[in-house]
C-alpha cells in the first residue's frame, strides 16, 4: 500500500512513533510538496530548526520515500475537489486540498488527524485512533 502523509501525521510519528506500523508497512511513503512547506514553516518556529530539518532530511532520503510535486495535472484534481466543496458547502483549508490531489494523482491513502477529509469522498483516508 501506498500511504501519503499529511503535516501531523509526520508530526506524530517523530514524536512518538505514531502510524509506524502503516510507515513500516507501506510499499511507498509519500510527502506531498506541501507538507514540507508547512514543516518547515514550523520549524523555522520552534527552537530546534537544524535537529527537525535533519530528521526530515533523513526521511526524504530513504528509497521508499517519493516528494509529490505540484505539477500541472495535480492542478486539474486541486480544482475538482476545490469546486466539489465549494458545491457541497464543506470547505477545507487550501492546502488540505493541495494534499487531497496529491494523494488522489499517486494513488495512496492519506494518513491524518484531521476529519475534514471526509469532505473528500474520492480521497482514500485512514485517520489515527
């Protein structure tokens, strides 16, 4: 299985070793673009910038582990799903729905804590707890 990682659940899983069965098991580990641009924003934060940039460093460097980039087709899924919840009255934060179209363009099940992804019927979910 294909598993995409949403900001908390990295976040989690460096912390106490949350969804690890799931990152263990998984055949590829994807971190959307965006994700990495909110780590980063919260480590640049916090007080331990270079410890959570070398973790993140160390991650992104394994071979079963893939940077989902915004590309021109991620944009067609984006607007989808963005006119979807616009429709349905069921808005999420945008770049919630950056990551939804990066999951649904590779395939994956995305792991998170937040329950708005259920706003997002066509997007595979597996939620901690």
């Amino acid at each position: 299985m294909r598993v995409v990682l949403d900001t908390n659940a990295y976040s989690d899983w460096v912390r106490g070793g949350a969804w690890s069965e799931e990152i263990a098991s998984a055949e590829g580990l994807i971190i959307p673009a965006i994700v990495l641009g909110e780590l980063r924003e919260g480590f640049l934060r916090g007080s331990r910038v270079e410890w959570n940039e070398r973790n993140l460093m160390g991650m992104l460097e394994q071979a079963v582990v893939k940077v989902a980039e915004i590309k021109e087709s991620t944009s067609h899924h984006f607007a989808v799903f963005k006119k979807y919840l616009r429709d349905t009255g069921r808005p999420i934060p945008e770049n919630d729905v950056w990551i939804a179209a990066c999951c649904y363009e590779h395939g994956g099940v995305l792991l998170t804590r937040d329950k708005h992804f259920e706003n997002l019927p066509q997007v595979r979910v597996k939620y901690l707890g």
